[in-house]
C-alpha cells in the first residue's frame, strides 16, 4: 500500500533508514537533504517505508507542480528490496492528482515505462574506484593524460577543507557569472548543503593552488551509500591554462583508491563536459527524466504567459 504523507506526517528516521539500507540509496534522497534544497517536500511511502519517494512539490498562481530542486541531480523510487517499471509505475500513478505538471529525474535504478510516459534519457559518469591508482590512471585518455602532465609540471599545490565561501566565490566569479537563473537564494542553499554534509562527516573539499598561492580550482564532494559525489566546483581563467582542475580530480582518485566508493561525476548531457569525465576512465550511466502535464489548454495558455513575461 503506498500512502501519500505531508511533511510533517513522515516519520524521518525511518526515512532516512530506508535510504541508508536502500539497494539504490543516493546523498540527495536523506531527510536532512531534502530539508534544505525543498523544506516542505511531501513523500510517497511503501507500507513501513519499505520504498519510498520524495514529492518536491510547489504552487503557483493556484497551480501545483513538481519538479526537481536545484542541486538533486536524481530522486524517483528508494527500495530496501527489489524494483521493477511496474513499481515505479505504481508510484507514478499515486502522485497526487493536485499535481498538474511533473518535471522530475528519477534514479538510474528506476526504469520507466517509455511506452506510457514521455521521457528524456539524461547521463551521468560514474568510476569505480576499487582498483589501485595505477590501473585507473593507466585508464584515462590521451588527453587527460596529457593535461595531467602539464599541471604536474605548473607546481600546483593540492589541499583539503577548503572554505565553501572560497569555492562558492571561485564559481560566481567565473562560470557563475553566465548563469543568469541562480540568485542569492540558490547559492545560499548550496552553502547550507556544504556545512551541512561537513557537520555530519559526509562532506569534504578540495582546492588548487598556483605556485603564486592563488586559488584557482576548488570541488566540494559528499560521501554517503559507497558513492563519492563531485557535487560542485569552481575554477577560473588559470585553471583552464594551468589543468588545475584535473589535478584536482586525479589527487581525489588517488586518495580514493583502491576503495569500496564509486566517483559520480553529477553528468553531463553537455558532450564536452561528457567528454571531460570520461576521460578519467569514468563509465556513462543513463537516468530518466519524467515529463507530464495535466493542466487544461486555459492553464497552459496562462503558464505559458507567465514564463514568457519572466523571462523579459
């Protein structure tokens, strides 16, 4: 029986058990996580949360929908026992009917019914890091090989524990510069992510830094359920001429392993970026996207007016 719980009717240890001992537990899908990155989110629960899925839901103009909060790369269907399309089906089909409009990234575990559902295969690279170091350097591109080597020669310096403050503001000034849909209530998010994780011992960071002592390549990873997740990073103009960030990377992995952890590079469906993960070895793992939209042709009408008029 699976019933439909308001946040303040789930039982989050239980919850949070559900995902430690799920057979696709993931960082992202903890009570403690959802708190911050959707703090009403509501729940789907399998009788005593023997599976269970998390509803990030919202409303707007009288209209509800559901989507993915920014920096959960997957949710969908957690199960401590096995999963089949017919399962996430049935979760599918007990989503609130007040729902009108799903946009939301189930696990590369949760297998959709494309013949029922319209949805987009996304990609992820992930590396397990059970080998010892030389066997996956040996793995890495020409490439990346070639990279490593020019930043192995830049006296670059690699340290721990890092400030989220510094990497966050590495980002912003660089790449979060493009990047006209985050404001201060995102990054501020990802600030309480990165405290967060490191209160609870699953978070830690990393930095470059030029032999003129400038910080110019940073990452923030989380370790839970034998996953290390490259979760965010920020680099700058030096970087890229430098390779700082791929010596940041290569150290991670050689600290790393051998060990019991998967790296989970968090995509990408963008192909250089793609092509930059797999290049360290790194194996493509797709996950689905589901779309639905339930609203009347006078809804959609009026949505389609209020995204048109807020992109001006």
């Amino acid at each position: 029986m699976i019933t439909h719980l308001i946040n303040s009717e789930i039982d989050k240890d239980k919850w949070d058990n559900c995902i430690l001992n799920s057979i696709n537990g993931i960082t992202y899908a903890y009570s403690w996580y959802l708190d911050i990155v959707h703090e009403d989110w509501e729940a789907l629960v399998e009788n005593d949360y023997e599976r269970v899925m998390p509803l990030t839901i919202n409303t707007k103009y009288g209209i509800s929908y559901f989507f993915q909060p920014f920096f959960t790369q997957q949710l969908g269907v957690f199960s401590v026992s096995n999963l089949s399309p017919q399962i996430i089906d049935n979760f599918i089909q007990n989503i609130p009917a007040k729902v009108k409009v799903i946009d939301y990234n189930f696990n590369h575990f949760n297998t959709l019914d494309t013949s029922k559902y319209e949805v987009v295969e996304n990609t992820n690279y992930l590396l397990d890091l059970i080998s010892d170091y030389s066997k996956l350097k040996a793995s890495y591109s020409t490439n990346t090989k070639r990279n490593l080597k020019k930043a192995e020669s830049e006296n670059l310096t690699f340290m721990k524990s890092i400030k989220p403050e510094d990497i966050i503001e590495l980002f912003r000034n660089n790449k979060g510069a493009e990047i006209d849909t985050w404001d201060d209530t995102n990054y501020l998010v990802l600030r309480r992510l990165m405290y967060a994780a490191i209160h609870k011992g699953m978070g830690v960071t990393f930095g470059v830094f030029s032999e003129f002592n400038e910080l110019c390549a940073a990452a923030f990873f989380i370790k839970t359920n034998s996953r290390l997740i490259f979760l965010f990073s920020g680099s700058n103009d030096l970087a890229r001429a430098n390779g700082a960030m791929t010596y940041l990377i290569d150290s991670v992995i050689k600290i790393n392993s051998p060990g019991t952890q998967i790296l989970d590079f968090e995509g990408s469906n963008n192909e250089n970026l793609a092509r930059y993960y797999k290049g360290f070895g790194a194996s493509r793992v797709a996950y689905h996207r589901l779309k639905i939209n339930r609203l009347s042709v006078v809804q959609k009408i009026l949505m389609n007016i209020y995204n048109t008029v807020n992109r001006k």
